[in-house]
C-alpha cells in the first residue's frame, strides 16, 4: 500500500488541476465563446492592413461581412460582395507553382481573422507573376494605387 500511495496522491492531483478553472488544457476560455471574455468574432470578420511601399504609414482596416457590410474599409460593401463570389479568396499560392519574374511594385498586405468560419492569415505581395495574379484577385479588398511607379 505504501508503494502505491505516491502514485495515488499524483492521480488526485492531476484530476485536481484537471477540473479546476484554469487548470485544464483550456487557456482560451470556453471552447464556444469569446476568448479572454471578450466579443466573439462573426463568421466572416477581416482585419485588413496594407503598405503602400512608398514610405507613407500602413493603412489598415475592419471588414465584417455578416448580413450587411460593416467595419472600417472605405468600400466594404463592394469588398464583401467581391469576397462573398469567390470560391476560396484566401486560398495560399502552390509551394510548386512556377510564376513569372515580374515586378508589380512595392506594395505588401496581410490579412488577418475568419472567412467562412475559418482562419485567415495571408501575407500579400506583387514581386512575381503568381503573387500579382493573387493580390489583383482580391483587387476590391485592396483599394490602393499599385504598380511600379517611373522615377522622377
């Protein structure tokens, strides 16, 4: 018996902090709802941010797409019915893709939060041929000049 009391005590510990708040593998509050009590976030919610490249400070903007389209984004509505036609808008480039070597300019984005439920987490750029084609896909989300400016 004395053997097995250590272990014993060990068992009962563990469940202890098993079922205590705070104790579990559960740090990010309830499973359902918001983390850290916050505000949940809706099924189709964007943070948008984007440099210009130029110098000038990042722009960045909300975008929430649920019913009507609300947030921060100079066009959301035009950006939400944009996003709501495409099949997967922030799909991530093949790794084996071959892309042209084009430069489309200087201007660097990443969006961030839910699409469809889902996580989204995608950094945009136009330094090639694919990544181009990617970020003129989601043109309406973007609203910036871009392109290559000529000097002087």
């Amino acid at each position: 018996m004395r053997r097995f009391l250590p272990l014993l005590a060990l068992t009962a510990l563990a469940s202890a902090c098993a079922d205590s708040p705070g104790g579990g593998g559960n740090t990010g509050g309830d499973a359902g709802g918001p983390a850290g009590g916050g505000s949940s976030q809706a099924a189709n919610d964007l943070v948008v941010e984007v440099d210009a490249g130029d110098g000038s400070p990042l722009e960045s903007w909300s975008l929430i797409c649920v019913g009507s389209a609300d947030g921060t984004h100079p066009d959301a509505e035009a950006a939400c019915a944009h996003l709501a036609g495409q099949v997967e808008p922030f799909a991530p480039l093949d790794t084996g893709l071959a892309c042209t070597e084009i430069y489309g300019g200087p201007q660097s984005a990443h969006i961030s939060g839910r699409w469809d439920g889902n996580p989204v987490d995608l950094e945009l750029s136009r330094v090639d041929g694919c990544r181009i084609s990617q970020w003129d896909s989601l043109a309406p989300l973007l609203p910036i000049p871009v392109g290559v400016q000529p000097p002087g």
